[in-house]
C-alpha cells in the first residue's frame, strides 16, 4: 500500500508542481548565491592559499607544536613586514599616479611589500585567534565560571548553568593551522541567502499534506477505506509514510548540495575543522565541524518538515475538505513564522539614524521562541551560535534540546489524534 500510495502523490499534480517550482527556487538561489559572491569565493581562496603555504614555510623554523615559538616567529615577521612597507611609503616617491578608477598605481616593489606585509599580517592573526584568543577566552569563561560557582549567595540555577560552563568551556579544541577565511564567505552565504527556501518548502508540504490526507474526499473515494479489516490504519501509515519518505529525500537532495556547496569554497579539509575557527561561534561550547553543522541542520529541518506534516494530518481529520484544511494549515504555520521572523529581527535599522540598532524586546521573544517553536528548526545554526541554554525547572536545558523534545512531543500527539480520528467522519455518514 506504501508503494501504491508513493506512486499516487509523485504522478499527481500538485506534488510536480510543488518539486518543480522547490527546485527551480533552490537553484535560483545558488546561482545567485555563487554570481553576487563569485569574487569573494576566488579572493578568499586565494588568500587562503597563499597564507597557508606561508605558514607552511613558516613552521619549518618554529613547528606548530611549539605554539609559543610559533607565535613570536610570527609577531616579529609582521612587525618587520609592517616597519618595511611603512619606510618605504615615507620616502619621497614623487606625485603618486591613478588607473582608471581612482586606485593608486603602485611600483613593483611596493607591491611586493604590500603583499609581504598582508601575508604575515594574515598568519599572525590566523594563529592569534586560533592558539591564543580563543585560548584566552575559554579560560577567562571557565575562571569567571568558577568564581560564581563558589559564590553561595548565588540562586540555584546560576550555580548549576556555571558548572555546566566549566564543564564544555575546560575542553581543548584541536585546529589545523590553516587560514579560515574562505569559511568566512561560506557562513554568510549559507545563513542569509537560504534563510526563507526552508520555509517556502514548509508550506509546500502542508500543501501536498493537505491533498494527500484528503484525497479520499475529493474523489469521493471513502467508503474503500473500510473495504479491509484494517484499511483505515493502513491507509493512514501508507499517506503518513510516504510523506516522511519524501520529506526526508527533499532533505537528503538539499543537505547532499549543502554539502557540496561547502566543500567547493572551503575544501576538504576546512569543511572538518572546529566551526569555533569561525569567530561568530567562539562562544559555542558544540564539539562539532562544519560538516557535521551542515548534517544536523538537515536532520533538524527534517524534523521542522515532520512537525508540518503533522499539523496537515490533525487539520485535515477536523475538516475533510482540501481548500478548508489548507487555510487551516497555511494560517497556523504563518502565525508561526511571523513571529519567529518578526523576533529574529532584533537587530534593526534605527528609524532616526538609519544604522543597525538591538531591539531587547524581540531578543527576549526570539530567545524564548527559540526553545519551544518548531519551525525556528528552519534556522538550526542559530542554536551553535553561543553558550544556549535555558532555564527548566531550575535545570539549565540547550535550547535545541528543548526545541527538539517540544516538536517530537507536538508531532506525536498530532499524528496520534490523526490516526484515532482517520476515517471516523467517514463512518458516521455512513450510518445516518
């Protein structure tokens, strides 16, 4: 009966439209993605390029076990490149010349300093961050940590969210001593440029849920429901199944080309680093890579799309008619991502100064949401961001934790009353 209903939604219109018009936005996005950023990707390889042999070469003289040594060769190397380009700039060179769009024309061995001198500048800062600022910051958490979990005037919650502070910030992180610029462009094409494919595609699965959990009506089909012992329960794992299947292709196609994405701009061997080498997640406690962020992210969207699937299952067995149950399911899940969007604006521009301004009346919604409202799975890496708990009975929670327990309890208690209510309007106008 699986197979038979698979076969059913994949040849009815509405599951081809709804792929069709998924895949073309999903690549018109990409490619948009990849022409806006196009020179940023190359720049950023490049320099990542170029760094890295630099600190190859560098690590021949100072190992990077030694990171002290490392460190220092590195410093002074800046210092000298700096002192060289700023002499040479001090020196009487005559009235400077422009191309074509106002740049200064630099001679050949200004530009050999400049590059000299950007080249050392951008190892020193790779090693700076990665063996000593993020170094420095853990421990300065862990002993700020400490001193609070001694503090007895403390309240039992801040006791206990400390402790678990010392526990995930006293943990080494291993970084390869690459440059991690190119994960830098990455990132931002990543979280902002398919920010709302994911929920476009939930609403194209309420709408495919809402045809398939009705169909029997539409065609005037219910009374085969009962032609078998047990068709009302097959026939709802049957719908029930095959949407689960499809849900978790769409997101097995998406994360694979996520995947891909990220391994042609960052490369293999970046794309398993810390996503700490980032400095937007150095306050993250999360042991894990960017490949492994990419992975639980389409599992959580996976999630996000069961929970939609759901609500259609509920909807559709309080009305059994396709336009009523549709409205139904589009108004839920906008009420839901109206305020979830609406408080992940935090950060807005100024009505006076026309510059970004930190709304705490939306931060406070968005953090709140952001531990119980399924669809904020739509934006996963926003829950690696930080050091993200939240209080729970005087227990401090990770916020996708609670997040994730809410929407697997709110998708079984859907899909139970869906399953007990399935044919049961059927069969009372049957018997009048």
């Amino acid at each position: 009966m699986i197979h038979s209903e698979i076969k059913r939604i994949l040849h009815s219109k509405v599951f081809i439209i709804l792929t069709l018009l998924a895949i073309a936005y999903f690549t018109y996005l990409t490619v948009s993605a990849y022409r806006i950023n196009y020179d940023s990707i190359k720049s950023s390889q490049k320099q990542a390029n170029a760094v890295n042999e630099y600190l190859a070469q560098v690590t021949k003289d100072a190992p990077a076990a030694d990171q002290s040594a490392l460190f220092e060769s590195l410093r002074q190397k800046y210092a000298d490149a700096m002192t060289e380009l700023n002499t040479y700039s001090e020196t009487d060179k005559g009235e400077p010349t422009y191309d074509d769009y106002g740049n200064i024309i630099m001679s050949a061995e200004e530009r050999a300093l400049s590059d000299k001198y950007f080249m050392a500048q951008s190892a020193y800062l790779t090693v700076k961050y990665k063996f000593f600022d993020y170094v420095q910051l853990t421990e300065n958490t862990v002993k700020n940590a400490l001193e609070l979990v001694h503090d007895t005037s403390q309240d039992t919650y801040t006791l206990r969210l400390n402790k678990k502070a010392v526990d995930k910030y006293n943990r080494q992180k291993e970084f390869a001593l690459i440059d991690s610029t190119p994960a830098s462009v990455w990132h931002k094409m990543y979280t902002a440029y398919y920010m709302y494919f994911y929920i476009v595609l939930a609403f194209a699965f309420v709408i495919l849920a809402a045809d398939v959990f009705c169909a029997e009506n539409t065609h005037s089909l219910e009374a085969m429901v009962y032609t078998s012992k047990y068709g009302r329960q097959r026939l709802f794992c049957a719908k029930l199944s095959s949407l689960l299947f499809l849900a978790a292709v769409f997101m097995l196609v998406f994360t694979a080309a996520d995947v891909i994405s990220a391994y042609y701009i960052m490369g293999g061997k970046l794309l398993l680093q810390p996503v700490q080498s980032l400095e937007i997640y150095q306050s993250s406690t999360a042991n894990i890579s960017f490949l492994s962020l990419i992975i639980i992210s389409g599992l959580a969207r996976l999630l996000m799309l069961v929970f939609v699937i759901s609500i259609a299952a509920a909807v559709s067995q309080i009305s059994r008619k396709v336009f009523l149950s549709l409205v139904a399911d589009c108004l839920l899940l906008f009420v839901m991502f109206a305020f979830y969007v609406y408080s992940s604006g935090y950060m807005a521009l100024s009505d006076t100064t026309h510059t970004e301004a930190f709304d705490s009346g939306r931060f406070n919604m968005f953090e709140k949401l952001r531990a119980f409202l399924p669809v904020c799975l739509s934006q996963p890496h926003d829950f690696f961001e930080k050091f993200d708990y939240i209080n729970v009975a005087n227990f401090p929670f990770l916020r996708i934790t609670t997040c994730t327990v809410v929407t697997v309890f709110s998708s079984a208690v859907l899909l139970a009353f869906a399953y007990f209510r399935f044919g049961n309007t059927w069969r009372l106008r049957r018997t009048k």
